[in-house]
C-alpha cells in the first residue's frame, strides 16, 4: 500500500506545537534523514543524528522545539514536543489502513461453544476455537487459529493476533495486544523430587492482563501454582520473553526480548529490563529499577536501581570492571617484569 498524505493531513494527525515553511508534496514515504528524499517524512528523534537535518531533502521533518535551523524550499518543518511520538501517531494511522480489523462477526470455521459470550462488535477470524463460558468483549478482534480456554475472560477492544492460545480460567482486561503465538496460562514449571523422582505439582492458578498491556510474538507466561500471575497496566512485554508462575509485575514495566523472570518474583512499577536480563525466583525489584540486559539477578533490588552484570552490581561499577579487564593483559606483564627484575635485585644483594 503506498502512503498518500497531505502536509495538512498530517498536522491534523501530529499536532505541531509551530512549523516553519511550507510544502506542496503529498508524502507518500517515511525515511531516516540521511536516506529521506522529496516525498518523504523525516523525523529528529535522537540528538545524535542533528546535523543531518539540513542536508535533509525530506519534505516534511517531524523535529522538537528547541531546533533553531531554517527549511529549504518547498520544506516543511513540524515542531512537536516529542518526534518519535508524533511519528508513531501517523505510523498508527498507516496501520488502521494497512490491518484494518474486519467487519464483526464470527468467521464459518470457527468453533464456538454454545454457552460461550461473544458481543456482537467483535470479530472470531477462521478456525478459531471458543470453549465454554468464555466472554469476549466489545469491538475485541481474535485473529485466525486462537484458542480462548473454558471460562477464560477477554475485554474490550483487545487484538488477539494468530496462533494465540489463551488458557483456562485466564483474565484478560480491556485494550491488551496480544502478538502472533502469544502463550497466556501454560503450566509453571513446578516439581518436587520425592523418591527417586520428579513429582509435577499442579498448577492451578490463572494469569490477569490488566489494561493496555501488550505482549511480543511467542512470548510465554506461565499460569500461577495459585492465586494469579498478574501483569499490571501498560506494561509491555518483548518477543521470546519467558514469565514464570506467581510472577507479579506491576505498572508501566518494559521487559524487552528473550528476558526471563522465575517463579514467584515480584517487579514492581516502571521497572526496565533489558534484552536477556535474568531474574532469579521469589524476589523484589524496586519501582523504577533499571536492569541493563544480559544482566543477571539473584538478590532484590531496591528502588531506582540501575545494575549491570552477572551477577549483577551498580551500572557505573561494572562499568569500571569492564574497563579494567581490558587492561588485566598488560597488568600481567608488568608483575612479571616487576618480579624478573625483583629477582635479580634479590641476587645482587645476596652477592
């Protein structure tokens, strides 16, 4: 699908706080700075790339307030007061006309228990499976190929895209965006060795998504042994990203690609971690907490913490770690020059 915008179309969209210049193009493109060409939307999201804003032949520049350069001719700049922001507004309108959801209704292969709630705005794509006592909100889309278990709650307004499975009993709350092979209730990963033997011990617990949570394709989020496993407001999980059983995680958390959290730890609001962060079981990560990735866990953190390594200590302190490791190579040489040349002294004054 090609873009087709105006330059007055998409102010509607990002709402500048000023512009500068104008422009007759219709955008038909987004592009970075560098690559931008007449037709094009740019943007200034990071300070770093600057000095690329005026040698920019993009036609529109999306660029914050505080940037004092002039456009070229038939160039528009849009001041905003965040540009990677107001270019995920204008994304999100390409996206309503690149996936626009279907019409409501329940496609012909789908199979639907017959006591199963679905409102009549929501969409049930082809064969997808309903189990009993499920309730499906309004205006909710469930891509083809779901699987929604016996009892399970969906809200409103969420998009369940294809190949998720959301498990028995599980809640999911309103405006949730669940990616391609998202897992919601599989088991937790709990045994106890007794006689020679692994024993499972059942799970029986659900998983909640609070609201406006999203997950990232073939993410998996265990169902608690008991009581929930509970995701809070606005956070928004990664692709391949792994929650263990009981697992509490509070509001408005990042947790990006491949991290792992084990059973029974809390997070708590505004919590980041970063890609293949570890976290081991039954701790407390403190509100606000920053966890650089590959980062590994084993102890609770306390509020505003920022951690780096494994196992993990202060960012800037294993910062100075890495930087000395770097020099461990000349280090030696020099011990072992000092000690041939401790040595020698030791003979000559012996003689």
């Amino acid at each position: 699908m090609q873009l087709a915008f105006s330059a007055a179309e998409i102010a509607v969209i990002v709402q500048p706080l000023s512009s500068k210049g104008s422009t007759s193009a219709t955008v038909q493109g987004i592009a970075s700075l560098s690559s931008a060409r007449p037709g094009d939307l740019s943007f200034l999201g990071n300070p770093k790339y600057k000095t690329e804003v005026a040698a920019t032949t993009a036609s529109i520049v999306l660029l914050p307030p505080d940037y004092t350069g002039e456009p070229a001719p038939d160039q528009q700049f849009l001041f905003v007061e965040k540009p990677s922001v107001a270019l995920a507004r204008l994304c999100a309108r390409i996206e309503q006309l690149l996936w626009p959801k279907p019409a409501p209704g329940i496609h012909p292969t789908a199979v639907i228990a017959a006591d199963a709630h679905i409102d009549a705005s929501a969409t049930i794509g082809p064969m997808c499976v309903i189990e009993e006592g499920v309730v499906i909100g309004a205006r909710t889309h469930v891509q083809a190929q779901a699987f929604i278990g016996r009892n399970a709650r969906i809200g409103a307004d969420c998009w369940l895209m294809p190949r998720v499975s959301v498990s028995t009993e599980c809640v999911i709350k309103d405006r949730v965006r669940l990616q391609v092979g998202v897992i919601i209730g599989s088991d937790g990963f709990g045994y106890e060795f007794m006689q020679g033997r692994h024993e499972k011990v059942p799970q029986v617990g659900n998983v909640v998504l609070e609201n406006d949570v999203e997950i990232g394709a073939n993410s998996t989020l265990d169902r608690a042994r008991f009581s929930r496993t509970v995701i809070g407001e606005g956070t928004k999980i990664d692709n391949l990203v792994q929650i263990g059983h009981n697992v509490v995680i509070g509001k408005h958390c990042l947790i990006c690609a491949q991290a792992g959290v084990s059973g029974s730890t809390t997070i708590e609001d505004y919590v980041v971690l970063g890609g293949q962060a570890g976290i081991a079981g039954h701790l407390t990560i403190g509100k606000g907490s920053k966890v650089d990735g590959q980062t590994g866990v084993n102890s609770d953190l306390a509020p505003g913490s920022f951690v780096k390594g494994s196992p993990c200590m202060p960012y800037n302190l294993e910062q100075r770690f890495n930087v000395l490791k770097k020099k461990l190579p000349d280090l030696f040489k020099r011990v072992d020059a000092l000690e041939t040349v401790a040595e020698e002294l030791k003979k000559s004054s012996a003689a």
